[in-house]
C-alpha cells in the first residue's frame, strides 16, 4: 500500500469511485497477526530507543561511572544467537513440511531462550558479588533494567512459543503450525538483534 | 465537483468472511463479562472510564469548595488538596478521556464503520479492557493507603514526587505508577486492535479515503499513542526504581530535612522530556477522535459533505506528526536553552496551522448547510468555538516571553480545561446524544439534553473565563490557600467563590446527563433505525442495537464515501455508502427526482 498515494485520491470523482469500488478491503497482504506483531515490535523498538536516550543523557552527568562486561555477557548472546539459529531452522522445517524437525528445533529454541534468561541473572548476581550495586551505579541500574525489560518480552514470547509447542504435541502438522512457528522466530531474532544493539551500546559507552 | 452517486458501476460481489474468525459466546459469562465483542468491550470501557471519570469530577468539586470558601472545609488540608489536584489531573487525562475515546468509542466504531464484524484480535481486545480495569483500580487502591494517593501532580515531577514532603510519596506514587504501566500494557493492547482493524479489516470498496473522519482520528490518536506511552512507560518504571530501590535517573544529590539522601547525579529534567514526550501527544490522542468525531456531527446534522475531506485528513496526519516535536513548550522554565525555546516555540506556531485549517472547514462545512439544531449538532458548535478560545489561549502560552510570567498561574489552567477538557467533553456529550440510539435503540431524553447542554456549555465559561483573569493578576495554580498576597487584589476570592458555584452547577448538570442516560435505556422513546439519516456504515446494520457479527451473512460492499449529504438529482438527502448506484437512480427515478 502506497500511503501517501492513497491519501492524495479524490473519493467524490467518478474517475476514482471506479478504482475504490475494485479495492478489496485490506491494505496489504500479510496476515492480520503478522502485520499486528510488526506493529507491536515497533512499539518496543520505541521503548528500548527511549531508555537509550534517556541512558545517553545521564551520562553526561557527573557521576556517570562506566561498568566492565563480565565474560558472561558474551556467553550469553552466544547463546541467544544459539536460540535464534534453532528457531530459523524450525521455520524452514515447517516449510518444508518435516513436523519432527519443527518440533525439534522450537524445543531447543525455548532451551536455549530459558538458558540465556537464567545466564542473565546469573550475571547480575555476579555483578553484585563483585561490588557493584545498582543504586550507586547509574550505568549498572541501566544495565539491570535494560537487561529485565529485554528478559521480560523474551518471557512473553516464551508464552507464545509455548502454546505453539503445545499445538505440536497436540498433533498438529508443520503446515498447520507454520505461522505460529514463523512469527515465533521473527519475534526471536528481533530480540536478538535488540540485545545485540545493546551489548554493543553498553560496550562502547 | 462531480458526486459520484448517479455513477452506475458494474455489480461488485458481496465480500464474506468465514464464521470460523467470529467468537461465538457459549455462556452468559463470556457474551456479557469476558466477552471478546468490541461492542459489549467498548461498554464496559466506557462504563468504567465514567465511574471513574466521576471520582475524578468529585475531587474537582472539592478543590473548588476549597479554593471558593477556604475557611470552610477544614477536612480539606493541604496535603489533602494537593492529592485531589493530582488524582484528578491524572484521571481525567488517562483514565477518562483516552480510555473512553479509544477504548470506548474506538471499540464501537471501528468495526462497525469499517464494515467488519469484530477486531482483528478479539481475545487481545478483551484482555486489553480488564488490564485497564485493574489499572483503575489499582489507582483507586492508593486512597486506602497509608499517606495516600500521590499529590505530586499530574506531572509527578521529580525529585519531590518521591521526597516525604510531598503526600502520597510512598505507596501512593509507587501504585499511582505501576497504574499507569499497568494502563499502557492494556492501552498496547487494545491499540494494535485498532491499528489493524482499519488496515487489514474494511469491508469492499471502503478505501482509506472513504473512511468516517471518526475513524481517520481515532485511527491517527491510537498510532499516537502506541509512539508516545512508551515514553511514560519508561519514566514510570525508572521513576519507580528511583523510588523503592533508591537508583539515582532522575534524583539529584538532595538534602531532606537536613540528612543527605543517597541519591546523587540523577536528572529530573530527563524525567520532564520524558513526560513531555508523551504529555504532548496525549493532547492530540484525545483531541484528534475529537476532531474526527466533530467532523461526522457537523456534516450529519448540517446535510453536507463535510468541507475539504481530504485536507481534513491530510491535517489529521499532520497534527500527529507535529505533536511529537512541541514537547518541550511545556517547559520553558525548566532553565532550557534559549535557542530550544524558540525552536519549540516555532513548531508550537506551525501545528497551529493544520489546527486552524480544520476549523475553517468547520465553520466552512456550515456555510450554507441545512442546518439542523439537534443536541449532537449544537455540542459540535460549542466544541469549535470552546476548542478556537482554548487553542488562541495556547498561542499565548506557546511563546516564551508570554508563556515564563503566566507559567504556573491559574491562565495556565484554565487554558488547558478549555482546550483539552471542555472542549472534548462536549464532543463525548455531542457523540453519545448521536451514537445512543444506535447503541440502544431509544433516545435520549431531549428536554434534559436541552437543560444538560446548556447549563454546561455556558457554565464552562463562566468557570474558565474568569480563571484567565485569576491567573494574569498571578494567582498560582496548585495553591491550597492564596492567603494575604501583596499583588493579588481581593477581588481574586470573590471571583474563586463565584467560580466554584458556576462549577457545582456544571456538575449537577452532569448528574442530570448520567441519569439521562439511565432511564432513557429503558424507558427512552423508541428510535428510527437511523435517526439522523446518516450515511456511514455503523447505521446500515438490519438491527439496532447491532447484533453479533455487526452485520448479516453479508458484509456490506461500498460505493462511496460517508459524506454524501444532498447531493444533487436524488431525491433522499443522504446516500449510504453501501447503497448500490443504480439503486439509488432507481429511488430517484420512482419519486421523480430526476
């Protein structure tokens, strides 16, 4: 759909009554649910852009203290990266119709997610029981609450992997479960690539 | 101009959905309470944001009685007053006027006028409603606390927001916040629902540029918010952490009562962008449905096309986009950059420019039209000249020099009840003398109508008129008690007295409103199926109150756009948008219209 060309036409002319009158109601083709979930990973995208800004500010301030990265943060992404390759490759299983690889590939997706979420508290803990504590610390409160609000979306699509998982045990086949599977994995690889901007955000800064 | 309704196009099919993408409700539970119907969700929301939107009107009542007759009420301390202004900012903003345009008024509307039978999201959308339930009663829940609610504002400025000086700065802001977290996790909801319901869910033949304006403004307000109330998301969680784990985002280093607190470095003019972000679209969340709903009134009970259509879009559009980069007029005390102000100070002039041009098409849909004075009609009139002296009054404050003497006063206050209370309010009160019998198939009683609009709109002025003047003698906004003021004549409290008993009418006439309301759903005289002759598709339904499903096995097909009001060579003043062009010759023809 061409927005602005839409906006521009003149629905009281008889020469544009005769193009509306063919339109089939839709502005695009995608499913109703993948254009929601585009949506709605828009919606995040502005959260976690503010909360940069708003961390690039307080930076300018005074105490601003930067934070070392403890290794496990790199182990983590390996991780979540891990978890996003599994999801791909159940998304191509369920294209090509091979229900047992599908099946295969979220389970070790959703393990691989839980992993990086307990991997992420384990760091905290490791931050605090090297001295850092978050209220003295603005770059580290950042930190916490950057990495909680990513782990809470990874959780609420944890949800939605879940109930997918269960479709798959019910006895669903690859094609019956595809969108689901597919909007799984596209929600996984954009909160791969949000934690991704992130690590690098808290590496240079 | 060529209308396009004698045009004879060639037969378009009736586009049907399958059954299977309709929710069917199998017990009383789920069609009246967890019901997934946008109708009977719609209800709920706008039975929930009046409930509370009454508290809110209670709280008023009580600041006035308290700024009218200071040594009357001495239940009312200051701290107490402090919490009312606070509790009834926040209310009226969030919990009233956005939850019932978008939710109530968009949940209704959209499916209907688009020509679809529900959301996209059905069980998203109920969800969405009990999520902002227990956001309300979340807020409600902080006047039972020890300190009560917050009284920090409705701006809930940082550091005092959270600093024991202020009341309500423990349990009370930490829930007044995670209600509003609670509020924007269920708004997302139910916004996504909205979004794509006008994207992906219009019947056939309804383009974008057919759409209502109604839909055009909710549409646009929702895309609004979805951008904005992130930005309060995360203000509120950082606030929150400030204030139960002691981080330092928005807490300066600050001495309490003499002891250093361990805040340190924190910014709390952050926190004001932050807030501003989304503090200054939110106006435009609830004034464009506003816009867009006046539009429909104007040209329905005005029988015409509503003047410049695609203009009005286009400045819909465009108000949207401007509403992100005038934030920080709201701050020009804050010690910003001078060069900031005078950048937002120009964008502040240049969203003037689409406003303007909408009540020009207003005023100019009028001219000439066959103008009928019904309530809806003349709550839109009052909506354009309430919305002109609020927005002028804006201008003032939207230019630095102007706006850093008056800032803080009671012109301030009164600048935005004009603007972003009374003049949408009229529009909710012109919307439900419109939409009632649709919703019920009974109207209103017209009598009360009569005495409800116009106690309220000439009440509003003689409450905000005189609130100008308070504030350019310097009268301040948030005072408990002016007290003996050098600079502040006594006149100041006669005139604060005579605005509280204007302000207790305007109340009553609200009562008189709700019980309208209540008795003419069931006692109310019968209605026509589409009372007012409109055109747009919510009033095509075979029954009214809209069944389940919205329409029949089909959907409707449309032909034109919503505004085809007297259009030259037929016979009926309107023509719906799903009649189909050789009927409407065929009408004509059979009365000799031709």
């Amino acid at each position: 759909m061409d927005f602005f060309r839409e906006i521009s036409s003149k629905p009281w002319l008889e020469s544009q009554v005769a193009i509306d009158d063919t339109h089939q109601g839709g502005a695009y083709t995608l499913p109703s649910v993948t254009i929601g979930l585009r949506i709605f990973l828009g919606v995040v995208t502005v959260l976690f852009s503010l909360t940069v800004v708003a961390y690039s500010d307080r930076m300018t301030l005074a105490d601003w203290r930067p934070v070392p990265e403890p290794t496990l943060m790199w182990l983590n992404i390996v991780v979540l990266f891990a978890s996003s390759v599994a999801m791909q490759w159940s998304v191509i299983s369920a294209r090509r119709g091979r229900t047992a690889n599908v099946e295969i590939g979220m389970l070790v997706g959703g393990a691989l997610a839980l992993a990086f979420l307990a991997g992420q508290l384990l760091m905290v803990r490791q931050m605090n029981a090297l001295g850092y504590f978050a209220p003295t610390n603005p770059a580290l409160a950042f930190l916490y609450m950057l990495s909680a609000m990513h782990g809470v979306h990874l959780l609420g699509g944890l949800v939605a992997w879940g109930r997918t998982v269960m479709r798959i045990w019910g006895g669903h086949e690859a094609h019956q479960v595809r969108m689901s599977v597919e909007l799984c994995a596209f929600y996984w690889h954009f909160l791969l690539v949000v934690w991704f901007l992130l690590f690098v955000w808290f590496s240079i800064t | 101009m060529v209308d396009v309704t004698p045009e004879k196009v060639e037969y378009v099919g009736p586009a049907e959905v399958p059954e299977v993408d309709l929710y069917h409700a199998k017990t009383w539970w789920t069609k009246y309470v967890f019901s997934q119907d946008a109708k009977v969700i719609a209800i709920q929301y706008s039975g929930t944001a009046v409930a509370i939107g009454l508290v809110g009107l209670v709280l008023s009542w009580l600041m006035r009685l308290q700024l009218g007759f200071p040594e009357f009420f001495s239940f009312i301390s200051p701290d107490l007053y402090l919490q009312f202004v606070t509790m009834h900012g926040m209310i009226m903003v969030i919990y009233l006027l956005t939850a019932l345009f978008l939710g109530g008024f968009g949940n209704y509307l959209i499916p209907l006028m688009v020509g679809a039978r529900d959301m996209v999201f059905p069980f998203v959308n109920m969800v969405s409603y009990w999520v902002y339930l227990l956001a309300v009663l979340v807020l409600v829940s902080s006047f039972f606390v020890p300190g009560g609610p917050t009284g920090a504002g409705w701006t809930l400025y940082p550091p005092q927001a959270i600093l024991s000086g202020t009341p309500g700065s423990g349990a009370g802001i930490v829930l007044m916040l995670v209600s509003l977290a609670l509020f924007i996790i269920g708004f997302t909801m139910g916004g996504l629902n909205y979004v794509v319901t006008v994207l992906q869910a219009r019947t056939r033949g309804m383009t974008l540029m057919r759409l209502p304006l109604t839909v055009w403004g909710i549409f646009t307000a929702t895309v609004l918010a979805l951008l904005a109330f992130p930005a309060l998301f995360v203000s509120a969680i950082m606030m929150t952490l400030d204030s139960v784990l002691g981080t330092s985002f928005f807490m300066p280093a600050i001495v309490e009562f003499g002891e250093q607190l361990q805040y340190g470095g924190g910014s709390p003019v952050l926190f004001q962008h932050l807030f501003w972000f989304f503090g200054h679209p939110e106006v435009y969340i609830v004034a464009l449905p506003a816009f867009g709903i006046v539009s429909d009134l104007l040209s329905v009970h005005a029988r015409r096309n509503i003047f410049g259509y695609r203009m009005m879009v286009w400045a819909i559009v465009g108000i949207g986009a401007l509403s992100f980069v005038v934030w920080a007029h709201h701050m020009y005390v804050s010690g910003m950059n001078p060069y900031f102000g005078f950048f937002f100070a120009t964008t502040t002039l240049i969203i003037a420019v689409p406003t303007a041009l909408k009540v020009y098409n207003w005023t100019l849909t009028l001219w000439r039209g066959d103008i009928h004075l019904t309530l809806p009609m003349l709550f839109a009139i009052a909506f354009i000249i309430t919305f002109v002296n609020g927005g002028i009054t804006g201008l003032f404050l939207g230019n630095v020099v102007v706006d850093v003497p008056l800032s803080d006063t009671m012109f301030v206050v009164a600048h935005f009840h004009m603007v972003m209370g009374v003049a949408p309010i009229l529009v909710v009160f012109g919307a439900v003398y419109h939409w009632f019998p649709l919703m019920t198939g009974r109207m209103l009683n017209q009598a009360m109508g009569q005495f409800h609009f116009w106690v309220t709109f000439l009440g509003a002025y003689l409450i905000y008129f005189p609130m100008h003047y308070l504030g350019f003698v310097g009268v301040p906004r948030r005072y408990w008690e002016i007290g003996e003021t050098n600079f502040i004549p006594e006149s100041a409290e006669s005139l604060n007295a005579f605005i509280t008993v204007a302000a207790l009418v305007v109340g009553f006439a609200q009562v008189v409103f709700i019980y309208n309301i209540l008795t003419s759903i069931f006692k109310g005289k019968i209605s026509e199926r589409n009372p007012w002759k409109a055109t747009s598709l919510e009033w095509q339904t075979t029954t009214v109150p809209p069944g389940h499903g919205n329409f029949d096995d089909e959907l409707p097909v449309v032909y034109r756009w919503a505004y085809s009001y007297s259009v030259p060579g037929t016979v009926d003043d309107y023509t719906p948008q799903n009649v189909h062009p050789d009927d409407v010759v065929k009408i004509a023809a059979e009365q000799g219209g031709d």
